[in-house]
C-alpha cells in the first residue's frame, strides 16, 4: 500500500485540555503536550488520498493549522457532539471540490447525524449549506476511501456500538470501553494501534489507563499511542516515565510515518 502519514489532530476529551474553569496542574501546565484538542486524527496517503477520523468542534481550527485544503472523506466513530459537530465546516470543501462529502460510520451514527444537522438533508436547500454523501458500513465487511482498503472494527462504548478503523498496519480506537474476541481479531499483525486511555480511575464507557495497556499487551503491536485523553491522566512529562517502551501518550500535532 505505501506509505501513510498520520497527524494527531487532536488527542483530548470531550472538554479538551485545559478545561474551561479549571486551574488544576495540567490545565495550567506550560507544557504544550498539555494542551489537548478534540479527538482526530487525519491520514494521508503517499499516492495522495487523505482523510480524517472523526470531526468534532475543533475540526475547522484543526484543518486550518494543519493546512489541508483537500480531504476525500471523513470516517466517523460515533455520534457523540465532541467527534461529530464539526461537520458544518465541510461545506468550504464542498464548494473548494464540487461534491458532497463522503461520511461513512454505521447505521445508528448516520442516523444521528441527519438529525443533528437535518437542514443539510431538507428538501429546500438553502444555498451554502453543507452537502454530506452518508455511507453506511457493515462491521463485516471491509471498504474503499480510494486505493486506500478500511477494515471497520466494532467497538462498545458502554452501551453503544461504534467504530474503530484499521488502514493496513495502523488501527484506531477512541472512546472504547469493551471489544469483542471476534473483532479483535481484525487487529492482528497491527504494528501501529492508537487507543483511547482516559484518565487512571474507573470510567462506565472508556478505556482506563490500565485497560488500554492491557489490551496493547494483547494485541502486541509494534508501536502504540494512547489519546482522548483527560486532565485527570496527569502530566505528559510525568506519564511517560510510567509506559511501556512500546507506548507514547499522543499529543496535538504528533506525525508519524507507517
């Protein structure tokens, strides 16, 4: 498949990091790591495909800082408003690209999003809006964005059903708490595998810290990121004198080459 070149987006919570109100030590850290975005990552292709994982109230500052004036298609996780409200702001690829843009998640998700931004799907169109091609995938089967192949990964966060995304040798998972034995098995021979490790103590719909490094250890990738990742994980700097040397806390702006 070539080359891909992944750029961490975003790497936070629901709220970011710093929260708004808090002054706790690292929402007050001066250490940029510190500063977290809402979870994304873009994903480009050395024959020039690109695309983005989720787009959530950040998106347009994450697709001006990081310059991308063209993107093919959005793969969105879930429906929840921090990975989702972003996606009025395709409407400036739309008119820089002359076509609507490809969605694709599973049924629920689209279903959500046609309700969030129902004036998009109105039948008087008012001129400007953003137009989105929604494509629903099946967990079973594998799909294109162009050359590049996308196998879906089903993932449970608390309750809802949502997805995960593996391209070649690099997968991943945000806002998980469980995965079924069957589609861990999508993530065999993954040499890259970005999770999401919210914070230390227990949490009813993501991952934990330990939850995370224990499903790392599983799969055994070559190299692993952890993201949306709260204030209450603790600093970057003191965090990774406690990982394992195949894993990195991501952080804004991170890129790697796979």
């Amino acid at each position: 498949m070539g080359n891909l070149k992944i750029t961490f987006l975003g790497t936070g919570t629901s709220q970011g990091v710093p929260l708004i109100g808090c002054h706790c030590e690292v929402c007050s850290s001066q250490d940029p790591k510190d500063k977290r975005l809402r979870s994304s990552c873009l994903i480009e292709s050395d024959k020039g495909t690109i695309l983005t994982i989720d787009a959530g109230p950040d998106f347009r500052q994450q697709m001006l800082k990081n310059n991308v004036d063209r993107l093919d298609a959005i793969l969105v996780s879930h429906a929840h408003r921090d990975h989702i409200s972003g996606l009025d702001d395709v409407r400036s690829y739309n008119y820089l690209q002359s076509e609507a843009m490809p969605i694709y998640s599973n049924k629920i998700t689209l279903k959500e999003i046609k309700k969030l931004f129902a004036y998009a799907f109105s039948d008087t169109k008012y001129p400007g809006l953003p137009t989105f091609n929604l494509v629903n995938i099946d967990k079973k089967k594998k799909f294109n964005v162009k050359e590049l192949e996308v196998i879906p990964i089903e993932i449970m966060h608390y309750r809802l059903p949502i997805m995960g995304y593996r391209i070649d040798n690099f997968a991943y998972i945000t806002d998980g708490k469980t995965i079924s034995d069957q589609e861990k098995e999508k993530l065999k021979g993954v040499e890259f595998l970005v999770l999401n490790a919210l914070r230390k103590e227990e949490h009813f719909s993501h991952f934990t810290l330990n939850e995370a490094l224990d499903l790392i250890k599983e799969i055994n990738p070559k190299q692993s990121y952890l993201t949306h990742i709260s204030h209450n994980l603790g600093l970057t700097e003191d965090l990774k004198k406690e990982l394992p040397s195949n894993v990195s806390l991501a952080y804004d702006g991170l890129t790697i080459i796979i």
